[in-house]
C-alpha cells in the first residue's frame, strides 16, 4: 500500500473533501484517516485489498464528477450522500 496515500491526497484534492469524508468513504475512524492521510502511518496489510477497492471506487467517483458535492448539498445530508454514492460505486 506505498501509493495509498498519494493517490487519496489526489482523490481528496480533486474531489474536495475532507479528513471526515474520507473516512465516511473508507469506515475508518477519523484519527486513522487523518494518519493515514497525513502519512503518520500508512495502513495495515489486513485490510490493504478492500482500502485499495475503496479507493479506486473513489477515484472513478471522483472522476466521474460525483465529487466535489454540490453546494445545494447541506451539511446535514453529506453523511447520506457520501455513503450513497460510495454504495452505487461499490457496486461496479
């Protein structure tokens, strides 16, 4: 996982969003993520094959133009539309 953490300094940047999103994206705690984004750490092999599904999901998403949310998106609703999206692109 040595290229973890460039490729979701990319996704975030492109897609805008933050520590808390990432971590919604990934069902990580924030603290992990934040290490994790920061390269405190880099993450652990046990879950190396879903985090790089996971980000490669997020990637196409981001690609795709499903990220950076609208501005109509409230901050009450982003939780729900993340999730919603990293469900359809779970999918593929």
């Amino acid at each position: 996982m040595t290229d973890f953490r460039p490729r979701v300094c990319a996704a975030a940047k492109q897609g805008a969003l933050t520590t808390a999103d990432l971590a919604l994206w990934f069902d990580s705690a924030y603290p992990t993520m934040k290490a994790w984004r920061w390269g405190i750490h880099a993450p652990n092999a046990a879950r190396g094959a879903q985090l790089d599904g996971r980000l490669t999901a997020l990637e196409q998403a981001v690609k795709e133009k499903q990220f950076p949310l609208a501005l109509s998106v409230r901050a009450a609703e982003r939780k729900t539309v993340i999730l919603a999206i990293r469900h359809r692109y779970a999918q593929l």
